[in-house]
C-alpha cells in the first residue's frame, strides 16, 4: 500500500465532524469553514439510508441535531434530505464532499453495519482509496468495510488492535497482524493516549491520533508527547497551537463549497414546513454535545 492518506507532513490537524465549533457538526458550512482555514484532513461518520445513499452523519436517528426524526438506516434519501441539521443546515452526501474537494482527505467512522458496503461503494466510485481513512468502534464493520473494497485503503485500529498495543504484545508480532488488515493508525480518546502507549504503537509501525482534543494545554501535552494527529471541534484553537509550534501544514483544498454541490443539496428535496418531531414541534434541536469518552 502507498503512504497515501498519511502522506502529509505531521503533525496532522483534523477537523472533527467537519469542525464542529462554529457551524453545526458534519453540515457543509463547518466542512467549508476548516477548509478555508488550511485544513488538510476532514474527519466525518458514515451512515447509509434505507436506499442505499451514504450520509455524513453522527448518530443513527435524525432526532438530536436535525428538525425531524427516526432512524437514518429506515428512512429513505429522499426523507433524510428533508432534515436540516441545526434547523437550517441540509445533511451532506458523503459523495458529494469527496467531489467537491478532490485536495482533501477525508477519516470516515463507519457507524452502523448497513453502511459498511454502500461506504466501499462510495469510495470506490470517487477513486478516493489514497485520501480515505476508514474507521470504526467496531471490528466487524471495518472488516465488512474491507471485503467491500477492491484495494487497500488507510484503516485505523479497532479496540480490539489497541487493547494488543496497550497490552504491549511484542511489536513485529502486532505490525504482521495490523498489516493485513491495512491498519496503519490508532486513534484513541485522551486517555488512552499515554506516552508509554504512542512510543508502543509508533514501535508497531501506527501513527498515534487522539480524539477529541479541544484545550491548548492539551493538545501541546500530547504533540510533546508525540502524538501524530489531534482531532479537534476547536479547529481554530488546534491551528493556532500548531502555527505557535511551527508544525502548521496547511492542505491545498482552500476555497468555498463549489455553487453546483450547495445547489445539489437544497434542490434534491423541497423542506416541507410540517411538523417533524413526535411532540409536533419545529423549532432547532439543543446545541449538540461535545464528544465523550467513547465517542468519536
């Protein structure tokens, strides 16, 4: 496999869930916002409708940061496309934010076993296998995700591979076994991150990115520490703390949301005004929480 999605100068700066600071989580105005700060990297979740669409999405159902409700994997595209995140943001298609910055790589959760094939499909279609991280809380859907696929792509460790770092298992024995899985980074929350498990993981052959980050002191704790990547909601906060390290690499994406792909978005369904939640009302949803410890 080609060094690919990990092919940028580290230390890597992520924009979690499209840079879920400013502009609602994984809506196409906080994916523009990181990437007209200099981002390079875009992380984002995979969901896929009952039709088979892939949607950059977090949780399963509509119902904490969209104006409607029910289960994504239920509804199909044409419902889904109905929902605004935040009362007024369209859901992006995962599809179309490969398209619209050809620059960009893009770390993708795999959230639910639906979306495993319909992501490989995605991927595949966009010829996108060198700007693609494919991840996942669970072994199954990586693996899934992986027979789906008919080349290698960057894949990060499931949690079953970071226990086997944790428990210090012998690192030539561990890199053989991340190897064919195509595994090639570990991404884990704060906690998990200590030195002694980066200097075990990079000995395994893994860059080490560490969710979800958004305290200076922090971030600059787990750089000196020598972490790979941090992911952060913050992404002007993680820019800054970079940019004062002289270790701000800033990708070649620059610029807007392309006319054609926020036309795309607004016309593929016409926003009824009805209600959309089961109490009947309309207004936006509460302000999305921060993610948690188990949580990307």
């Amino acid at each position: 496999m080609t060094a690919g999605f990990l092919d940028h100068p580290r230390p890597v700066a992520f924009a979690h869930r499209g840079g879920a600071g400013p502009f609602p989580e994984n809506s196409w105005r906080a994916f523009e916002h990181a990437v007209q700060l200099g981002y390079a990297y875009l992380e984002t979740d995979a969901h896929a409708t009952a039709d088979g669409q892939v949607v950059a999405f977090h949780d399963k159902t509509l119902d904490r940061v969209t104006d409607m409700t029910g289960r994504i994997a239920e509804l199909p595209w044409a419902q889904v496309s109905r929902a605004r995140i935040g009362g007024t943001e369209p859901v992006p298609l995962l599809a179309d934010l490969l398209a619209a910055w050809p620059a960009i790589r893009f770390n993708i959760d795999v959230k639910d076993g639906p979306a495993a094939a319909p992501v490989a499909g995605v991927i595949r279609r966009a010829a996108a296998w060198d700007r693609v991280c494919v991840t996942s809380f669970s072994g199954r859907r990586l693996a899934a995700t992986r027979r789906a696929l008919d080349r290698p792509v960057c894949m990060a460790t499931p949690p079953a591979q970071i226990g086997l770092v944790r428990a210090g298992l012998p690192a030539a024995v561990l890199a053989g076994r991340l190897a064919a899985r195509w595994i090639r980074c570990a991404q884990v929350p704060i906690r998990v991150a200590t030195p002694r498990f980066i200097r075990r993981a990079h000995a395994a052959g893994l860059a080490v990115h560490v969710w979800t980050v958004n305290d200076p002191g922090v971030m600059t704790r787990l750089l000196d520490a020598g972490a790979d990547g941090i992911m952060a909601d913050d992404i002007a906060a993680l820019r800054d703390v970079l940019v004062g390290r002289g270790s701000w690499h800033p990708g070649d994406g620059t610029g807007p949301v392309p006319e054609n792909f926020r036309t795309s978005q607004t016309s593929r369904s016409t926003r009824t005004a009805g209600p959309a939640r089961a109490d009947g009302s309309q207004g936006p949803p509460a302000p999305a929480p921060g993610a948690g410890a188990g949580e990307i």
